[in-house]
C-alpha cells in the first residue's frame, strides 16, 4: 500500500514539473485494512461528486502478482453469533446445564454450510469465545464471522440464511443471536470499469507492460466508491505478492512503470471530469 502511494505522488509531481494540469482529488485514508468504518463517508460523499462530475476513480491497491488489473470484486460483511444458554458445575450437576459452547458449534457448522464457491459466496469464522473454567458449564459464547458474496441477491440470501441461525428472544436455552453489518458492496466489473481497464491496458503495453485482467475475492474502497455511480480501477499500485503475510514483497522495478502509466491515465482523463 505504501508503494501505491509513492506512485500516486510521482505521478503527480511529474505532471506538475510538466504542466500538465489534469483535474484529480487524492483521499488518502488509514482505516481500509479494518474495513474504512471511519472514513467510509468521506470516500461515498467524494465518489459521489466525482461521479457527477463524469469522472473516474483510481484506488491504489496492489496488482496481482503477475501486474494484472482487477476488474471485479467480492462484497463483505461482518457478523457475530452469539449462544445463551445454563452454568451449572460440570462435576456436581452436569445434567442441568445447557452448554452455550456445544450450541455455538452446531450453529458455526450449519453457517458453513452457506458457503457456495462457485456462487462466490465465502463464510469464515474465527474467533470465537465461550466459557470461564473447564468444570462450569458453559453459559455465553461467541463467534465474530466475514463473509463475501459476489451481487446484491447473494448477499441478501447469505443474510437470510445467518439469521436463520437465531432463535427467538424467549425460546427455550440455548438461545442464540446473530448480529450482522454489510461492510462492503460487491464490485461487479461493469461496462465502464471494462472500458477503463481496456485503456489502462492500452497505455501499461504501449509502455512495455503487459496488463492483465483478473477478479478477487478481497475487498477495497474501490467497493465504496463504484458503490456511488463511480467506474473504478482499485489496482493501479505496484506489482508484488503474499500480501498479509510475512514475506510480502513489492517489485521495485515496478514503480516508475506503474506511476508513467497512471500519469497518463490522468492525462487522457483531464478533459473528462475530476479523479480521486
């Protein structure tokens, strides 16, 4: 990410040693790997503007590994399971107890069974709380769980279907409650977002780069923003791979070819509207 914003700036001072001055808003944010909570409605109220506008957005995510751009992302959600159920000493009166921790894993397991690969729909939980000593039954227990659906319908059919997991607030123990937030709105690659990778794609070959297209499952603030009527490219950062990983690396010989390239794609689009 700190690559994507180094070719971000290059880019921009080398238009302005040139004179070149294309219009373009740069919103740079510290919250996006925890899912932009506080500056979501900068990034909406900004997408929105530029969208008005007739312009474009660029995010500066990483490429994939081999310089391909994403063209479509996943949404993501986030949501909480949580068991009631009846502390009793394990050893003295076991048979009264109702276990929180059994409930909770009986409702993690019919959640995974949500999962649909080829719709694009991925539930994971972890991690997850219950019980204060080996020998009380357990009584409260937790699961915080992200999920990711590839359209509005499989979001609304993965929602349908955790909420399925509760129980009603004066059902016999164990009781549970899901809790659910939408975090982040699938990014589908739409005509325009092909339009705009096209000439992205265009630009990196004319410069000797070869350009891909690609899909991911992650997410981006390139969700937010197409979310708001803006056709977004979100990987125009460096070339590099395993990200969130301890051997994450960055090809450093992709940073002047990747801020050229985005030079240029401001240049295009100066006549066109504003950028973020």
């Amino acid at each position: 990410m700190k690559g994507g914003l180094v070719i971000l700036l290059h880019a921009l001072e080398v238009l302005a040693e040139l004179g070149v001055e294309p219009a373009w808003t740069v919103l740079l944010n510290s919250d996006e790997e925890t899912g932009s909570l506080h500056s979501q409605r900068a990034i909406r109220a900004e997408a929105r503007a530029c969208a008005a506008a007739g312009g474009i957005g660029l995010a500066m995510e990483p490429a994939l590994p081999d310089g391909s751009l994403v063209v479509e992302r996943l949404g993501s959600c986030t949501f909480r399971i949580e068991c009631e159920g009846r502390a009793v000493h394990a050893g003295r009166d076991f048979a009264s107890g109702v276990s929180a921790v059994n409930a909770l894993a009986a409702r993690i397991l019919d959640a995974a069974t949500l999962v649909d690969l080829e719709a694009g729909t991925v539930v994971n939980i972890g991690p997850l709380e219950g019980g204060k000593a080996t020998n009380i039954v357990a009584d409260r227990a937790r699961g915080w769980g992200n999920a990711r659906f590839r359209d509005e319908a499989r979001e609304e059919a993965l929602k349908r279907g955790l909420f399925a997991l509760a129980t009603a607030p004066d059902a016999p123990l164990p009781r549970t409650r899901v809790e659910y937030e939408s975090n982040r709105p699938a990014k589908p690659e739409t005509a325009a977002v092909r339009a705009m990778a096209e000439e992205v794609r265009a630009i990196g070959e004319a410069l000797g780069q070869r350009v891909g297209f690609g899909k991911s499952g992650g997410v981006s603030d390139g969700n937010l923003m197409q979310a708001e009527g803006l056709p977004t490219i979100d990987t125009m950062g460096p070339v590099g791979g395993n990200l969130h990983r301890t051997d994450e690396y960055i090809e450093l010989g992709s940073l002047a070819p990747r801020a050229a390239m985005l030079a240029i794609v401001l240049v295009r689009q100066s006549t066109q509207g504003s950028v973020p």
